[in-house]
C-alpha cells in the first residue's frame, strides 16, 4: 500500500487502482502506462516535480501525449523561470522513485498545477506511487486532495 493509496483511503474519494507489469528497459513510464492498460493516452498524466527560480519546488500534472509548459508553469507559480528538478531531489521530496511519483501523498506537500485538460475527463489515471501501478480517479478529487489550481500547462 502506497502512501498514495492510503491518502485517498483516508480521505473515502472513490478511486480504481490499475496494475501493469513494468518493463525496467522503458523510461517513457505514463505511455507504458496508457498501451499496457489500453488507457485513452490524454487521460494518462504525469507528475513532474520542478524547481522555481527562487529555489522553490512545484508540481506540474498535465498528460502523457503533451510536454510541460516551463514558461507557463512559472507564470501561474508566480516565478520568472522554472526547470526540471533533479531527479534525486524530486524523489527526496515526494519520497517516491522517478517513474512512480504519484500527486497524491507526498512526503512534503509542494504546489500543484494541473493542466486544464483534465476536467475534459470523467476520470483521469496517475501514478499510484510505484511503476507499473496507476490510480483512476476524478478530476475533480485529485485536485480536491491536492490543492491544486488548473492553468493551461500542456503543449503538444
């Protein structure tokens, strides 16, 4: 049981959990994700940690199909500039492994921005907290339990 999992136990949202055997050779992990459990790929989002020019982190979900919006993502953030975290920073403020940083249940509650996408969906997939484990929930939950605000984020 993921941190993840237990949050949204907590909270009673109403949630699916998918599983998929995780193949250690890809790094695309939320495609993997969408072709290993025939998802609609724009349901599938990632959870991308980035760090602010002012050394603050944040959150940034939009789909699997789409790349991150930095620019838009520090607009929103109320930053100049933002970039990718390291990858042994995001997993040491999450507390999960790259690949399975779910929204939900972090170890340290970051600002979250989701793309504006996701509330086109009755219900949208994100990692449940490990590879190969996705969790089906509504929009409007994930935001709910996140705090998070909706900007347009993604760019195809």
């Amino acid at each position: 049981m993921t941190p993840a999992i237990k949050a949204l136990e907590r909270d009673g949202a109403t949630f699916e959990l998918l599983s998929y055997e995780h193949d250690p050779r890809v790094a695309a992990y939320g495609e993997e994700a969408a072709r290993a459990l025939s998802l609609e790929p724009r349901s599938v989002f990632k959870t991308l940690v980035v760090r602010l020019d002012d050394g603050r982190l944040a959150i940034g979900i939009v789909p699997v199909t789409a790349q991150l919006d930095l620019k838009a993502l520090a607009k929103a953030a109320g930053a100049r500039r933002a970039g990718m975290a390291e990858a042994a920073v995001a997993e040491r403020a999450t507390g999960y492994v790259l690949g399975g940083i779910s929204p939900l249940g972090q170890k340290k509650r970051l600002p979250t921005l989701v793309d504006e996408s996701a509330v086109s969906f009755t219900s949208i997939h994100v990692s449940g907290g490990r590879r190969g484990l996705e969790i089906r929930l509504a929009p409007a939950d994930l935001i709910r339990l996140t705090g998070a605000r909706l900007v347009p984020l993604a760019r195809h």
